[in-house]
C-alpha cells in the first residue's frame, strides 16, 4: 500500500527552497495520514504537493465495502512473485485418490511385499454378487487370488457369498506373486492384469495399482529368498539297547507331553495359540493308528518342525527337544541325527543358531516365521 501511495502522489523534483529544510521541519509541515484516513478524503481535501509519504513511516488504511469502487489497485511494477521448485521432486499433474478411508489403504490380510493389488475407486456403490461375479475369471489363475470390499461402516470384508447384499465403496483384486509351486509366470500375469483393464471399464472405477513396479522380476527373487529358507529341523529317537519300543508306551508318553494324533496319522503338538507347532512320525513311514500302535513295536519316531511355518521357532525348538529328550529317556532309546549320530547338547545349539538366523532374515523381510502371510507362501 505504501509503494501504490507514493506512485499515487510522486514526490516533487528538488526545489532550492525545499533544499534549506530539514527533515525534521519536513516532517512537521507534512499532512500526516492516520490509520482511519481514507484515501478518497485525501484526495479531496488536499493537494497532491502538501501530501507526504515517507518511507519510514508505516500506516493502516481501512476500506469499507461502499470505498471499494472508489479505489484504483496499483501493481507495483518492481514486485514479482517467484515460484521455488525442487529439483528431486516430481509433483504429479493431477492428485491421486485418498486411500487411507478406514485407517488403512488395505486390507490388512493384503500384503504389498508378497501381492500385486489392484485397488479400485468405485464411482459409486456396488452391491457384493456384482463384484463376486469378476472373481470366476480370475480364479481360473495358477496362483492364489484375494479379494476384499469396503463398505459403507469403511470396514474391509473377505469377498464371500455374506457380502452380496452389501454396498461397497472399494474393491481390491491381490495375486499372489509365490507360493511353494514357485514364481508367477509372465503369462499369469499378463492375464491378471488384462481382467483387472476389463473389470475396471465395467465398473468405470480407477484403479490404482500397489505393489512393486516390477512384479515378474520380484516373484523371481521372492521365490528364491523362500527357496532359502525353507528348511525343516529334524532328529529321531531311535531304539537302543532295549530295542524297539512298544507302540502302546510310545503313545502313552506322547499324549502325556500333549501330543495328540491326528487323521494323516501324525501326533502334533500345539502353540500357545493353539497352531500345530511340530509333529512325530513313524520313522519307518508307516502312519499311526490307534489299533496300529496296540499291537507294533517301533524302531523309532522322528520329530519335525518347518520353520517358516512355526511361530516363535526358537521357543518352540526347545520344548521340542526338552519333550524328545524325556521321551528317548523314558524308552530307553537314543536321540540321533539324520546320520544316526547321537544329538549332543553342542549339536543342538549350533541347530538352535542356525535357526535363529533364519528367523532373522524371515523377520527382517516382513515375512515372519508362522505369520498368515507366511502360512500362505509356505503351506
């Protein structure tokens, strides 16, 4: 406003008479403008020349809304507003979709690390049967597909026959990139991805990819890191100076240690959160059965735990041996490796090291031993 002032009332040329003044007298003789001044009542109650603005004086106008048409707006032609722009940084030409509705982008079953999602923004609400009607073509797909919906509650729900009556809002389409089959191929994908284009231009959704930008190249990757740690621990407890055992104390003792046996002929233990854990089989292949073991005698039972499927692994590795070891006691029996060597204590803590090393790589890759996401690339 100061420099649209002085451009109004231009400052006269130098005068001699003006030249004996001093700055203080300048002052004095100068109409001095107060903060309720308006501009239009300057200007009609003084001359241009007795008007005097300097530069270190600050002041306020006030313009009421019947002023508004009386004031000429100045720009000022030394000012110029500079647009700063980041040179790492892409700003795109238009905003993305919000996909935070409910807490999370999500579901959180949905995992960016191990799926290629297709998340769509409905245009308006879909009731379920519609939206379960595109999964029969993707089915038909040689890798695992999940599909959630989020309603009107912003609550995501499995795509099942309970949902068909639903509204929904939003809907996600995942392919699992890996399984224990191996990587998805690029004619899976290429077809997932071609009836996602199609389902889209059905529902005239946008849809919003999440996932890597390169999924054929991290299946393969993804497929080889599971490759690596795909390991079961196993030991046995074999007949020793007494022989074999008899199937009736050998289940005595198992059902004892909370073992219970189940229909594929196995006796499994269970976690804390009642999962399996680890199991016992007949070392010579042959399934348990309640009558079986009434009337064999054993040469030996083995004792296995995968890894990647088994939560908290290393606590569940030492009951394992704590159980083996009461058991081979209680038969008289040895506890050996996979070469029939005995299973010493030092043995056991370089398996207990080995283990808790894969442990680490699972968990540092966002893929937890006995976690869901685990269980769906292992199982």
């Amino acid at each position: 406003m100061r420099k649209a002032a002085a451009k109004q009332f231009p400052t006269p040329p130098s005068d001699v008479l003006m030249d004996d003044f001093s700055a203080d007298i300048f002052l004095e003789t100068a109409v001095l403008i107060e903060p309720s001044t308006k501009i239009k009542d300057v200007v009609d109650r003084y001359d241009t020349e007795d008007v005097r603005l300097p530069d270190e004086v600050e002041f306020k106008i006030d313009l009421g809304e019947s002023d508004l048409e009386d004031v000429e707006i100045v720009h000022a032609p030394d000012i110029s507003i500079v647009e700063e722009t980041h040179p790492d940084i892409e700003l795109p030409a238009e905003p993305l979709p919000d996909t935070t509705s409910g807490g999370n982008a999500l579901p959180e079953a949905i995992n960016k690390d191990v799926d290629l999602t297709a998340l769509f923004f409905l245009p308006a609400p879909v009731n379920g049967e519609r939206l379960r009607q595109f999964l029969i073509g993707l089915v038909n797909l040689d890798k695992p597909i999940f599909a959630y919906a989020l309603d009107a509650s912003q609550l995501w729900h499995p795509l099942t026959r309970e949902q068909e009556s639903f509204e929904l809002t939003k809907v996600t389409y995942s392919l699992q990139l890996a399984d224990r089959a191996g990587a998805v191929s690029a004619d899976t994908l290429q077809r997932f991805k071609q009836m996602v284009t199609e389902i889209a231009y059905e529902l005239s959704a946008q849809v919003e990819w999440i996932g890597t930008q390169e999924p054929l190249e991290f299946a393969q990757a993804l497929d080889a890191f599971c490759l690596e740690v795909d390991k079961t621990i196993g030991f046995h407890i074999l007949n020793g100076a007494g022989g074999r055992f008899t199937g009736t104390k050998f289940r005595g003792l198992a059902e004892a240690n909370g073992l219970a046996l189940k229909d594929d002929g196995a006796f499994y233990a269970k976690s804390k959160n009642g999962k399996s854990a680890f199991k016992v089989i007949n070392i010579e292949n042959n399934t348990f059965g309640v009558d079986m073991l009434k009337s064999v005698a054993l040469k030996g039972v083995t004792f296995q735990m995968e890894i990647a499927l088994t939560e908290s692994c290393t606590e569940t590795f030492n009951s394992m041996v704590l159980i083996a070891k009461s058991m081979a006691h209680a038969l008289s029996a040895t506890l050996v490796d996979d070469h029939q060597r005995e299973l010493n204590d030092a043995k056991i803590e370089k398996i207990r090291q080995q283990l808790r090393l894969i442990q680490v790589q699972m968990t540092v890759k966002g893929i937890a031993p006995g976690s869901p996401v685990a269980l769906r690339l292992f199982v």
